[in-house]
C-alpha cells in the first residue's frame, strides 16, 4: 500500500458504516438522505457477489436498502465500498459490483466509494468504455476522499463526522482538534461499541507526537474534558484486553502451557507498542527490542502507566 500505512482496518470502517449509515448520507450527501426513509433501511447479504465474471468472489462492503420518500414509495440500493486508496482498476470494479446487484435486485443503485488515503478530486466519478473509437458505456459514481477535506469543518458535525476528520487535512492546532474529536465522541449518545470503534479510528489515524501530544494531554486534563479522560481509559483497556486475548489464542494454538503463557506476553508486547505508536507518534529506535526483553509484570506495569504519562522519559523508555 502506496503512502501512510492506515492503521485502523477497512473492515471496522464496514462496521461503523453499517451502524451510522444514516449519518454518513446525511454527512456528505444530505439532498439524496432527505429524500430516504431510514424507518426501511435493511442491509442485504452479500453472497451475490460469487457470481462475478472470470469466477472471482467478490463481498460488497455495504449494501442497503430502503423505500424513497417522494410520492409513491420506490426502492432503491445504498452501495458504499470502503477503498484504502485509488486504484487504477476500482472504476471498473465499481461498474462491474453496480450491474451485478442491479441484474440481481432490479433495483435502482445509488453507488458510493469512501477513500480512506487520497482519492479523486470531485464527488463524482466515471468508468468509461469505448469500442472502434465510440464510446459504448458511461457509468457514474460518488466518490468521498477524506484526505481532501478540511477537518475543522467536520470535527463538530457528528459523532462519525468527528471521527472521520481524523483523516481529513488537519490546521495547525492539532492539540485542540484531537480534543474536539474525541469530545464529540465521548459525549454522543451512542453506544459503546460505536463510541470504541469511532475512538480507536481517531486514536489510530491521528497520531500526535512532540509539542502536540504534550498540549494535548494539558488540554484534556481539565475537567471539561473529563468524558474524554474516560473514554480514553475504556478504549486502553479494551486493547489491553484484546492484546492478552490475542496472545492467549496463539498459545492455545501450540497446545502447551509453555505456548500458551509466550503466547500472552506476545500480545502483551504487541499492545505496548501499538500504545506508544498511538500516543507518542511512532515507535522510537531500540524500544521495540527492550519490549520484546521484559517480562509479565514489567509489561504489565508499562501498560497501567501508559495513559497517564506524558513522555516516554516517564515511562523509563527515553534513549
């Protein structure tokens, strides 16, 4: 993958989708969410998709379907494929995904592609064919490219647009819009697995590091802030939770007790330095190897500490 690695999976983004697909059209198409009746919104499998050409299986990340509010209710297709970056073979693909569920469905398709790194310029775009210098076919599609929009005119739309501004362009005060994003977060009525999901988005896509990290912890240990200190806590010990329970699923793979318990302190290790990554902007020189060095509990108090330190000097891990 061509440019910054993205850290978080596209298949959590397929799930936050699937949970706030109302507030993403609202969002970035909010004439065609107006004319929708979300009451009627139903997500469709995706096993239609075994039956592309040249015998590829293919899952649609996203496929829903509702009734149209104007006049005589009609239904019609929400299509939304979640793509790292452009590709040169994607317009293609998105044509080929749009005449399979069209065939399948006999339903008219409103197609969307939402691009995590740089896309193409413009909200729409095309996919064309041409035979003996004639143009046969003309397809359209929408495009949303996060990494083209301005953060600060999202962070304080919605929950989800709070969450995505994380991998918009960001101003210079990246203390204050890390803040607002997890403010909006924290404080919405969501439940807590969106509100984890949406968190781990900006906490993973976001990183700040030197001056800014060190501001932003000031920041948000005012008492105005106290629902970010708490979210923030939760996400923490859910990576924590997820790191053991991913080293206990390795250990159990080997079948011994000596598997199992190298199988912890791999995650353990695994968690520490997605941790620092996160907080301080990338893993310094030779912390990986002293991580890859300690033991349980000296892993075990690195990770109880980490939250709260504002330097990787507190945490005994400076050059």
């Amino acid at each position: 993958m061509s440019g910054r690695q993205i850290l978080h999976s596209e298949r959590s983004y397929k799930t936050i989708l699937e949970g706030l697909l109302r507030d993403f059209l609202e969002l970035f198409f909010p004439d065609e969410a107006a004319r929708l009746d979300f009451d009627t919104l139903r997500f469709l499998g995706k096993e239609v998709f075994a039956n592309v050409p040249e015998g590829e299986v293919r899952e649609a990340d996203v496929v829903a379907r509702l009734e149209t509010k104007d006049g005589e209710p009609e239904l019609v297709l929400i299509h939304v494929e979640v793509q790292a970056e452009h590709r040169g073979d994607f317009p293609r693909r998105m044509f080929e995904y749009y005449a399979v569920l069209r065939l399948h469905y006999h339903l008219p398709v409103f197609p969307i592609v939402l691009y995590l790194q740089a896309g193409p310029h413009g909200r729409l775009a095309e996919y064309r064919e041409e035979l003996f210098g004639r143009e046969l076919l003309s397809f359209h599609y929408h495009s949303v490219a996060l990494a083209r929009l301005p953060a600060e005119e999202y962070v304080g739309t919605s929950p989800l647009g709070a969450a995505l501004s994380a991998l918009m362009k960001k101003g210079r005060d990246r203390a204050a819009l890390m803040a607002s994003m997890l403010q909006r977060v924290a404080t919405s009525g969501l439940n807590d697995a969106l509100k984890y999901l949406l968190v781990n988005v900006i906490k993973t896509e976001f990183v700040l590091s030197g001056e800014d990290s060190e501001r932003y912890r000031l920041l948000v240990s005012r008492k105005e802030f106290r629902a970010v200190q708490e979210v923030e806590l939760t996400w923490a010990d859910k990576l924590i939770e997820q790191g053991r329970l991913e080293g206990l699923e390795k250990g159990l793979e080997k079948g011994l007790e000596q598997g199992r318990e190298a199988g912890v302190l791999e995650g353990k290790r695994k968690t520490l330095l997605r941790l620092i990554s996160a907080k301080f902007g990338g893993i310094p020189e030779g912390v990986t190897a002293r991580a890859e060095a300690m033991l349980g509990p000296e892993l075990d108090s690195l990770l109880d500490r980490i939250l709260t330190a504002a330097t990787l000097r507190e945490l005994g891990l400076d050059e």
